[in-house]
C-alpha cells in the first residue's frame, strides 16, 4: 500500500512535535483526531500550496464535529501550509473567524517571508498573528 500525501502532510507535522516538545508521552489516532498524552486532541488540515496564501476548507459536517469534540477535550487545529510550517489555533480561536454554517467554510492563511501566519475566515481575522513556533509551544506545555 502506497503513502498517501495526506499522510506526509501529517506525519510532518506529526514530527516537529515529537521532536520539539521534549516530554509528549504518546499519541494515539482517533480519526479524524489524534490524540496527544490522553489530554489534547488536535486536527490536521493540509495545503499543498508551495506559497501563500494557503486555504482551508472545513465541510459542515466536519465543523459539527470539531464543536462537539472541542467540548470533550481541548482541541488545537494544525493548519499545515505547504512546506512553510503550521499554523496552529485553538479552537475558540477558529471559532471566532469561522462561526457554524450550514454550508463549507473557508480559512485562509497568510504570511510574508520569516513573518507569523495570519489567519482569517468568514466571520474576521484574528486580533493577533500566529508564530510558526506556537506549533511545538501550544502543544508543548499542555503534555
């Protein structure tokens, strides 16, 4: 069976993780999810765009479910933008620029060369840019 390019979006993302949080104990896959240390979840979404912006789109179905699953665990979404790092917001932060539709959503990510990720969607743009470090921090301290 072949690797998916799914796959190496993730398991990219996956490895800047392990690599720079020193302490993640384990991860575990609980699709769409994976779950870090039992005690976060996150949600990975992939561009394959090589500059930005970089865009996102999120089904309604899959906005249900990151609401509800948001409210069992945190719940952090990895935005992976091309070769260019990941974008990670909380998902109070998501939902403030991207309020439950009825129908697909779109989130677009945006940085200027060695620049933080500037995250917008339907409903705004978030109040503060997003460092390409906040990936390993964000996660990091929460193990």
């Amino acid at each position: 069976m072949g690797i998916q390019k799914q796959e190496f979006y993730e398991g990219a993302a996956l490895h800047q993780l392990i690599r720079g949080s020193g302490g993640l104990t384990s991860i575990s896959h609980s699709p769409p999810f994976f779950v870090l240390g039992g005690s976060l979840q996150i949600h990975l979404k992939y561009s394959t765009a090589k500059r930005s912006p970089w865009g996102f789109t999120f089904t309604p179905d899959e906005q249900v479910l990151l609401q509800q699953r948001s409210l069992e665990m945190p719940l952090v979404i990895g935005l992976i933008c091309g070769a260019d790092g990941v974008a990670a917001v909380t998902y109070d932060a998501y939902a403030r620029v991207a309020q439950l539709k009825s129908a697909a959503l779109h989130i677009s990510c945006r940085r200027s060369h060695r620049q933080h990720f500037e995250i917008g969607g339907p409903d705004g743009t978030l109040p503060n840019k997003v460092a390409p470090s906040e990936w390993i921090r964000l996660l990091g301290k929460r193990e």
